[in-house]
C-alpha cells in the first residue's frame, strides 16, 4: 500500500534530511571549486565574500560561471515559476547553466540535486 511505501523512505531521502545533505553538499562543492573561484565574486548578486563560497561547475568562461549554490538554486526556482506562466527551460535549469547551457557536472551538479530536493520535497 501506499503507507507502507511512504513509511519505508531511506532516511536520506526525508524531507527533515534535505537541509543537512544540502548544507554538506554545498561545503563539499565549494571546497572542490576553492582553487578556481578564488577571489571571485558571484556573476549573480555579485558578492565575493559571503560565508557561502563560490563554484563553477559549466563551461562559461572567466568571471561569467562563478556562483553561490543557493544564487544558482533561486535562478533554478525562478525558472520554474516562469515556465509555468510564460514557458521557458524550467526545471532544466536544475541541471544546465543558464548561460552557456552546459549541464553542469560533478560535485556542483550533485549540490544542485540537493538544492532542487530541499526546495521541493513535502510539496
């Protein structure tokens, strides 16, 4: 039956886990892309110093693929409500960079999966 299905989730997968695999996917990404964002600033809301840390995870080139996990997530969320007003990628943009329309790989594609999941898991 359903219940049973809802019952036996694997604890990574509940809801009251998305914040945590998110936060430590994001530390993970940010430490794999630390050399290359260096002194860089998110071509998102254009802010370097922030607690969160810079990745890059496409093939934009300079200073145009460096971001904030959670600045990529908000552009992913935003392009999911649009398409459902005016069409658009949606939520192709979890997994593809909006500039160059690479999808993005590796440690910053697996934090976008947790982003995606916290944002709509219980919905």
């Amino acid at each position: 039956t359903m219940a049973e299905l809802v019952a036996e989730v694997p604890p990574l997968l509940r809801a009251d886990q998305a914040e945590q695999h998110y936060a430590s996917a994001v530390r993970t990404a940010v430490a794999a892309c630390a050399a290359d964002t260096a002194g860089q600033t998110c071509f998102i809301c254009m802010d370097g110093n922030d607690e969160e840390g810079l990745v890059r995870g496409c093939a934009c080139r300079g200073a145009a693929g460096v971001a904030h996990v959670s600045c990529l997530a908000q552009g992913a969320q935003a392009a999911v409500e649009r398409r459902r007003r005016h069409g658009g990628p949606g939520f192709a943009r979890w997994v593809t960079c909006g500039l160059c329309e690479q999808v993005y790989h590796g440690v910053v594609k697996c934090a976008l999966g947790w982003a995606c999941w916290k944002t709509y898991v219980g919905r």
